[in-house]
C-alpha cells in the first residue's frame, strides 16, 4: 500500500476488505491482525482503524480471543470454549493426545498466541497437560455446560 495516500492508507485497505467481502472472497472469519500487516505493508495501528471502520459500518464484528468475523457469520464463542468442544467430540478418552498448537491454528483461523491463550485456560481447569513425551494430552473430559 502506498503510504501517502489523499484518502488515507486504513480507508484504501478498509475498502479493499469490504470489497474482498462483498465478492465473498472472504465470508466468515477474517485474517489475523498480523497477516493482515503482512498483506498490506503496514503497522498494527493501519490495520486497527481499517477494521474499527469497517466494524462502525457493521460490516464486520470482533469476538474477543477468536477474531474479526463479517456481521452475521461464524462461530461467536470464544475460541477456549470452540477448542474445549474438541474434548466432548465422539471417541476422546483420557489419555488421548491434543492437537498441536499449529494444528489448532490452522483448524480455527486464529493466532498462535490465541491458541496458546485456550490451551492455558484448558490447562488450568485440568483438562489437558503436557505429558512426558512433551506433547499435551487430555487429562479430562469437560462436564457439558449447563443449557447446551
């Protein structure tokens, strides 16, 4: 992106995602902050008023710890809870092994550092913890929430 710009550079990338999701190039969950940067040239603050643009427009939504979302779509729980469901998910058992942190990335679009925010979480409540062969493995299964 040319930095000087009459419009301002986070308006030309703010345009340039809402055309990206009209044409439905991009229909649920948006990429991270840190691609985001990557994609376009520029620094964190750039990217930060492009999508608080976008969001003002209600064209988008954030979910704290899962990301930026266009209005209407994706799974809006925060991304613990969405990993968590991996656990009550047919044929885990105690002693099972956890995906890996890129493994988790990849799976739900997300940052290393949000998978690694769940996965401590998940730590905490003992539901998962590292194991000798210093891979994470299921230490228990989560008790189903109450109202699911």
């Amino acid at each position: 992106m040319p930095q000087a710009s009459p419009r301002g550079t986070y308006l030309q990338i703010s345009e340039s995602l809402r055309l990206k999701i009209e044409e439905g190039e991009i229909s649920e969950g948006l990429p991270s902050e840190a691609e985001l940067m990557s994609t376009y040239g520029v620094g964190r603050s750039t990217i930060g008023r492009a999508l608080k643009a976008l969001k003002a427009d209600g064209i988008i939504e954030s979910v704290q710890g899962a990301g930026w979302y266009v209005a209407g779509t994706g799974d809006r729980r925060p991304l613990v809870d969405r990993v968590t469901d991996l656990l009550r998910a047919d044929g885990v058992q105690v002693g099972d092994s956890f995906p890996s942190e890129k493994e988790l990335c990849e799976r739900f679009g997300v940052s290393r550092t949000a998978v690694r925010s769940a996965i401590a979480q998940m730590e905490g409540r003992g539901l998962i913890a590292m194991s000798a062969s210093r891979r994470r493995e299921v230490r228990a299964l989560p008790v189903e929430a109450s109202g699911s």
